[in-house]
C-alpha cells in the first residue's frame, strides 16, 4: 500500500452544500482529499497562493477564495486562466473609457446649421 506523502496544504474555499451553502477549504494539490470547514481554518497552516511558502490563516484571510501570505497581497497572479482574465477585463474598461471620451467629446461639437 502506498503511502502518503507528508505536504503542507494550499487551500481553496469552495463550496460541498447541496440544499444550503457550506464553504471549506479543500487542497488543491494533486492526490489529497484534505478540506476544513472555513470557520476552522484560522491557525491552520496553508501555502500561499503565489509563492508557495507556508502561511498562517489569519481572520481576515477567510474572506478570500486563495489564500496569499502578507507578503504577496495584491501582487501578480501566477495562474494564467486567472490572469488572463484580468488582463481581459482591463482591456475592456480602457475600450470603455476611450468610448465615454469620444462620446464626451462629440458632445462639446457645435452643429451650424447650413
């Protein structure tokens, strides 16, 4: 029988309910079935999302679905789904600012009637 190998967790918050909603913190990493319940999990020792170094969950930390140390809050995400996706939504609220000011400028036109 094969043994486990001994890891420290890299936790994301997902969500097992069936009739209501019941979030937990299941490792993503390959070949473990590890989840606590996200109301459990502060003190409980996880790999940050973004450098994988081990981490302490903090209170504040069960807001997020992955969980980054101190460290890299707000830094660049590793993920490329994930960054391509925000990368997507950029491009898109710049197309969106470029419309308002072309709409705004159309607007300060003065028509002369002929």
């Amino acid at each position: 029988m094969a043994r486990r190998q001994a890891h420290v967790h890299r936790y994301k918050k997902i969500d097992i309910g069936r009739a209501k909603t019941y979030p937990v913190y299941a490792c993503e990493l390959s070949g473990c079935t590890s989840y606590i319940p996200v109301d459990m999990a502060v003190g409980k020792t996880t790999r940050c999302c973004v450098c994988d170094k081990p981490y302490e969950i903090k209170q504040t930390d069960l807001q997020y679905v992955r969980i980054a140390c101190d460290v890299c809050k707000g830094k660049r995400v590793k993920n490329p789904k994930m960054r391509d996706n925000i990368m997507r939504n950029k491009e898109v609220r710049e197309e969106a600012v470029d419309m308002m000011e072309v709409l705004l400028n159309a607007a300060d036109i003065d028509f002369k009637e002929g």
